[in-house]
C-alpha cells in the first residue's frame, strides 16, 4: 500500500483487469490508482449490513459448548440505505413476530444450512453483531464441524476460507487483552463489542449496558439455563427467545449508525493509510508507523526495522503546577496551548533525522542546532527540515482546510465526511509524540519525548512567570474597543501539562473574558510559532481539590466539567459516582453547600437503613494480566477464579471487566476473600459489607470534596444519622452454625413476633406490617411492569438477569424482602394470646 501510494477505504481505479476462475478480479499492481478524495470519492459507497445473533442450549443446563449442544436460533437484521430488514431462523415450530419474517425448522442441520444460503444470498458488504468475533462465528464453524456440514466457512466473497486468528494485544491504551479476529475476504467484520471496549470507557460492556449508556435503551436479559425450558415448551416460549435474538441483532446496528463506526474508521483508515480493519485490531503505534513508512518513501530514507526489546528507559513527563487549593466563588479562566507537543516539535524541528548525538556535536557551528532543556542537540529547519515536523504540517495544515471545507459545504453527507476526517487528522497528530516515547515500540526515541516535554514544561514555567509579572495590581490594559486596571495581582493558581488556570480577580464575567483574550494574545506572542495559548473557557465558580483533581461549572455552557475525581473514575461503584456528581450541582450549580451536606449525611443514613440499591454498590475492574503476575491479592481477579471453579464456561477472562460486591464475612477478613458476584449474592441473600463501602469508597472522596470548603468532613460520615442499623441476617459461611431466631416486631426481644409488653400494641403493629406489605407489592408490581414494558409484553413471565440493571436488583431485592414481611405477618395473624 506504502509502495503504490494507496491508503485504505479508497476508490481505486483498475486498469486491464480479469476475472479468475472463482469470480474474483485481478489485475497487476501497476494497474492500480488510487483515486482523489474530491467530493465524489470522499463519500461513502451504499454498503449492506447484516447483524446476526445466534441463541445456543445446552443440554446439561450449563453454558453451551460447540461439539454437543445445538444452535436453536440465529436472528439476522439486515440495513441498506436506512430500510431494515429481520430475518430469525428457528429450531422447531415458532409463533410469527410482527414486524419480522420467521424461518423454523425441524432439524438443527436444515436450520444451519439454510441460514447458509441465505448469508451468501444476502450478500452483505459488512457484518456484524456483539461479540460474534469471540462467540457466534466460532461456535457457527465448531458447530457445523461437528454436525459434519462442509465448506461452512466458505462465506467470504472469494474461494478463500474464513480463518479465526487467536492474539494476544498489549496497550498503554487498553491494557492486556486476549481476543479472536476473523479473516473474511470481501467483507467487512465489525464487532460492536470490541469496537466500543477499544474507543469508550464504561463501567460494562455488557449489549445491554452498551444500548442504555447510547441510546437510552433496555433489553431482556434471560439467562442461558431458561433458554433451554422456553425452546423446549412451545411455538409461543419459542416466539420470546427469538425477540429476545432479533433485538440482539437489531441493536449492533443502530449502535454502529448512532457512533458512526464506519465513517470515523474510514476516515482514520484514510488518513493514517492502515486498511480500516486495523483500525480496531491493533493500537495506536501502527497509525504513526504507516504516516512514517510513506513519507520516508518520498523523502528516499530507509526507515529500520527495530527488535523491540524491553526498556526500563523512562524520562520525565508533563509539568504539573502545585495547586493553589480551595474553593472560588469568582470566575477562573483556562488557557490552552493549542496542539501542545505537536507545536513543539514542529517549531524545534524534533526527528529522529535531525538529532545530533552528543558525542558528535563539535562537528556543527552552534547556530545550526539548538540544545533542548534536556540537553539534547537537534538541527535547526535552516539547516533541514525533520520528518516527523512535516507530517505534523500535513496532518495540521489539512486539518484547518477540511474544518474549512466542512463549514463551506451544504451537503449533510459530505459535512459528516469532513466531520471525521478533520478529527482523524487531529487524532493522528497527537499519537505521534507517545510513539517517539514508547520503549517497547518499533521506533522508540527517548531524545525526541523527553526533548519535547522538557520545552513543555518550560513552557508552562515561563507563561506563569510572564502573566504574574505583568498583571499586577495597577496595570492597565488599553485596547481599541476595552480598557482596563487590575484591582490586585493576578493569580495562576494552577497548570497541568499544556494549560493554565488564571484568577484574574475580577467578579465581572464580561471583563473576565476580554482579559482572557488579552492575556492569551501576550503570551502566545512570547513563543515561536506555531506555538498558541488560546482562551478556552471559564470555570465560575470554580473547586480545585488537588493536582489532576478538579471541578469546575463551565460558564458559557452551564455545564460541570471534572477532572480526577469520582464522576469519571470507573473502579468505584455508582454510589460514589452519583453522590459526587450531586454534590457537585449542589455545590457549583446551586452554590449550597449546606443542602450538599444534608445529602451526604441521607445518603449514610439509607446505605445502613438498607434503602440503597445493590446495583449503586457494584464495582466494576478489568483484569489486566493473569492472577500469578498481580503483587498484592485483587478482589475482582480472586472473584474470578472462584467463578471459574462455579462455571469455568461463564467466568471472566484476561481483558474482562469484572462486577463485584464486598460482603460481610469473618472479623478481619480481607476484603480480597468478602468480594463476591452480584448475582450470586442475591440468590444466596448475602449481606453486604455497609462499612467498607463508607471507609473504602465513599470516605476518600468526600473529604477531597469538601474538605476545602467544610470544617469537620467527618461529621458527615459518623453521628446520630449514622446509629440506625438494619439487622442483615447472618448470611455466609457461618450461617450454618448460627440458629435463626424469632425476635418482637415492636422492641426486637427474642422470643415471640409480638412479646407480652408489645402485645397491647397488637392493632397498631400489625397494622404498620400490613401496610409494609403493601407498600412492597406496589413497589414489586412496579418493578414488573417496567421489566414487561422492556420486554415488550404484558402478559409474560419476567425471567430476565440483566446485571447491569438497577430494576433487576431492585425487582429481586423487593421480592425477598416482601417475602419477609409477608411471613411476619401471617405470624402476626396466627399469634396465640
């Protein structure tokens, strides 16, 4: 591709081409031209998409396994030019689905056969689903193997079989990870799965998550164990399992349409030069290494092929200001350097084929290099211009023509286009600093990273310096259409990497701004070009906890924007989230921070009352490497080998993303040995751990939050609200060697459901359990309808387990509780005066 100046997603133009024997089209590589991106050939072709699901039983109840158990559906939603189209193929009679075209079967063999004539009818450009990479298509290829059913992996468009390759991937970005990619000539395999865990962080992937995080949409979840009763009854049982499948092939593509997946892609793949299956396949260093292979294809260098090999090689990162901590009422505004490290190398014209190693430097008159602050040596662009410092032109220079382009344009499609490409350039100009600075990559250059985060920082130092020296109390701004003297001395209160945070001392947000763009326009006239610091936003008002740690109301939107803290941390669970977040408005929005306080002292009261959702208590990590290779014991990896040992077929492996509670165990237990599945929790009625959750997740971030705004942040967590303790019941491993008592629903005495002294109270008693009961079937009836409501029916039994949906707990929470309650009050009712 590098050779004949293609790069991936184009139109190309073939010249004396044939086709072969198998239908496919070949022609010399001399033959083949790439065409421009003008208008026509920068939009997309009309391209076909199928989405398929397959629904598997297993005949021991367990996970299914390819080599005996059978595939009972396969559910197909096919997208062309915004029409769609369902399709279910069915193992045994099933009831018609409106809106869908269902194809049953009587003979699994029948079904997988004639789902393979219609795949090949169909035709699609591209396919795809949720975890069809790791699940379906190698269970579809296992499964027809074992049925003997040949040539099954024959669904690409050539006479090439469809290959699955097993990798093992390791990023900064995402971490370690295990996967299988498929190898499909002809055809475009997108996995939505692998797809949003690449580009987004979330607490889960889970499809359902992954639906109600970007389209507000919830679906079914049924365990595989009630598949197998529901496929085995009737046409009817039948019909639920293959909504359930049609709805899990439907949303992959409304969810690849609404992240627009294929045009952000084409247009990485177009701008970096990687065919567009890499863009999800491999990591950041391949997108660098093409747009480096092309341009030393112009420039006549041999660029080397490196072994890569460990490095312990680090240098010294960003500068990070010390904060001036606290709370500010008043407007605080943030200037940015505009492409930071890109600027940098570009002005100091940083490459690998302008550095001069120091034990050559006697050989060049010093006005033809320059000595970086990390004392490296480096030609100047007089002398020659570096190549990573004309990709950064490219990438930039193209960058400001197709923002330009977008803005001219009136076509949507094209807009859309543009839209991407533009922030394609921008992608692929960031990556390349990190690529010099990878140790483990194939081009690592510790001179180049360190050079350019040393002129970084002082960068940061120097801009500090210059608004504090000359924005003092007295000076006047005199501009033609502003003027203004400073009350008192400006404040940068805090910088981080490439940006500064001013308190400019002034109440008045209209003013504030001007001097924003005053003080931007100064400084940046103090650096080489293209070295810009830019007025980017307002924080009013503005809390500044820590370094990397902070919190501010944007002005011009209205909106709280946060860094380092809670709200965008993924290894809490959804209490700390929720109450930092609500703080926050209660904080910034509202400016109130008594009613803050008054929250957080509710919220410890109902953790211990018992009135928190299990679902706001899950806490969610990924599993970056085996059990073996972590220093310390990890709560979510030892959770995971004891789900394997329950369900070796269900449990998470490498690169997963693990959900789990702590629940109350033995004195001094650690908490590694109390983490266990949700799920498993609310079958075996477990007791959560209330007092980890308030000294292990909600403590820390509190007091970051409040402490430089409160005095005695720890009232807020220990006092009166805090004496009220729901009795959990002794659940565990030491259940089994504890009596279960009958206490007095008045006093708790042990004995009798009413004691003498509560007795004469006997009306009101139970009275208040009647009501207790009701209040639960109302909130249980509640639960159910809004989980028919998911399902699409009203007059079906809810079987779904979706773990990531507060309703399930909640629904599963109230039906033990009201079974409780209810056995109380027949106690009540049967109680012997």
């Amino acid at each position: 591709m590098v050779d004949l100046k293609i790069v991936g997603m184009s139109y190309l133009m073939l010249k004396d081409y044939y086709y072969n024997h198998s239908g496919e089209m070949c022609c010399s590589f001399k033959n083949i031209e790439q065409l421009p991106f003008n208008e026509e050939y920068s939009k997309l072709p009309s391209l076909k998409i199928l989405s398929f699901d397959i629904e598997c039983v297993s005949n021991s109840y367990g996970f299914p396994v390819p080599n005996k158990d059978p595939v009972i559906q396969i559910g197909n939603t096919i997208w062309k030019d915004g029409k769609m189209e369902k399709v279910i193929f069915c193992l045994n009679e099933t009831e018609n689905i409106p809106g869908a075209e269902v194809r049953w079967f009587n003979k699994e063999e029948i079904l997988l056969e004639k789902w393979f004539e219609f795949f090949k009818k169909c035709d699609p450009d591209i396919v795809m689903g949720f975890n069809i990479k790791n699940f379906d298509f190698p269970y579809l290829f296992d499964r027809a193997k074992a049925l003997k059913i040949s040539d099954y992996d024959l669904i690409g468009r050539s006479s090439k079989r469809v290959k699955i390759r097993e990798f093992n991937f390791s990023s900064r970005q995402q971490g370690n990870t295990s996967s299988k990619e498929i190898e499909m000539d002809g055809r475009l395999v997108f996995d939505m799965y692998q797809v949003i865990k690449k580009d987004y962080k979330l607490r889960s992937y889970s499809l359902n998550n992954v639906s109600v995080h970007f389209l507000g949409d919830q679906k079914e979840d049924l365990p595989f164990y009630e598949i197998k009763k529901l496929q085995e009854k009737d046409k009817n049982t039948r019909k639920r399992i293959a909504t359930y499948c049609l709805k899990d092939s439907y949303l992959p593509i409304i969810l690849f349409n609404k992240l627009n997946t294929l045009l952000n892609y084409t247009e990485l793949s177009r701008v970096t030069g990687i065919p567009i299956e890499w863009v999800t396949l491999r990591g950041q260093s391949i997108k660098v290494l093409s747009l480096i292979y092309r341009k030393t294809k112009e420039s006549g260098y041999l660029c080397p092929t490196l072994e890569v090999v460990e490095n312990d090689s680090t240098y010294e990162g960003g500068f990070v200001m010390d904060p001036i901590k606290g709370f500010y009422p008043d407007p605080i505004s943030v200037l940015d350097f505009s492409s930071l490290y890109p600027s940098i190398m570009i002005s100091n014209n940083l490459c690998y084929t302008t550095l001069i190693p120091s034990k050559d430097i006697y050989k060049f008159n010093e006005e033809d290099y320059i000595q970086t602050p990390s004392d490296n040596y480096f030609v100047k662009k007089t002398v020659k211009e570096g190549l990573l410092p004309q990709i950064f032109n490219y990438l930039l220079d193209n960058r400001k023509k197709t923002k330009k382009m977008m803005n001219e344009t009136e076509d949507e499609e094209l807009k859309s286009c543009f839209q991407a490409r533009q922030i394609a350039f921008k992608l692929a100009a960031n990556s390349i600093y990190g690529f010099t600075g990878s140790m483990v990559g194939k081009l690592p250059c510790l001179e180049i990273s360190q050079s350019t985060t040393a002129f970084g920082r002082n960068m940061i130092v120097k801009t500090k310096k210059l608004i504090e020296e000359k924005y003092v109390e007295g000076y006047e701004i005199n501009e033609s259409d502003f003027s203004y003297k400073f009350k008192e001395n400006v404040k940068v209160i805090y910088g981080d990497t490439d940006s500064v945070m001013i308190d400019l001392k002034e109440k008045d947000i209209n003013i504030v701004y001007k001097i924003s763009k005053c003080i931007s326009e100064f400084v940046s006239s103090k650096f080489v070009k293209p070295v810009s610091l830019e007025f980017e936003k307002v924080y009013f008002p503005f809390l500044l906890i820590n370094k990397k740690r902070y919190a501010g109301l944007i002005h011009k939107t209205q909106k709280v924007d946060t860094k380092g803290i809670e709200t965008v941390r993924r290894d809490n669970c959804e209490l700390v989230k929720n109450v930092v977040e609500t703080s926050l408005q209660y904080i910034l929005w509202e400016r109130n921070v008594d009613k803050a306080k008054e929250y957080i002292k509710n919220t410890v009261r109902d953790l211990y009352l018992d009135k928190i959702d299990m679902s706001q208590l899950v806490i969610s990590k990924s599993i970056s490497k085996t059990e073996s290779k972590y220093l310390v014991k990890q709560a979510h990896v030892v959770l995971a080998e004891k789900m394997k040992k329950r369900d070796p077929n269900t449990a998470p492996g490498l690169g997963d993303r693990v959900a789990y509670v702590i629940v109350k165990g033995e004195k001094n237990a650690p908490a590694y040995e109390r983490s266990e599945d949700p799920l498993y929790v609310l079958e075996k009625g477990l007791s959560l751990d209330i007092d980890y959750y308030i000294e292990h997740q909600l403590a820390n971030p509190i007091y970051r939050l409040f402490e430089p705004i409160v005095e005695n942040v720890s009232e807020l967590l220990r006092g009166d609200h805090t004496r009220t303790h729901v009795n959990a019941s002794a659940k565990g491993p030491m259940s089994l060697f504890i009596k279960k008592v009958v206490t007095c629903i008045g006093c708790k005495s042990q004995g009798k459901i009413l004691c003498n002294n509560c007795k004469d109270d006997f009306v009101k008693h139970f009275l208040t359990l009647q009501e207790d009961v009701e209040n639960k079937k109302l909130t249980f009836s509640e639960c159910w309808v809004e989980c028919q409501r998911c399902m699409g029916s009203i007059s079906t039994e809810v079987m779904c387990v979706n773990k990531d949906c507060p309703i399930f707990y909640k629904r599963t929470k109230v039906m033990k509780d009201l079974e409780t309650s209810v056995e109380k009050l027949e106690k009540l009712r049967n109680y012997e005066w």
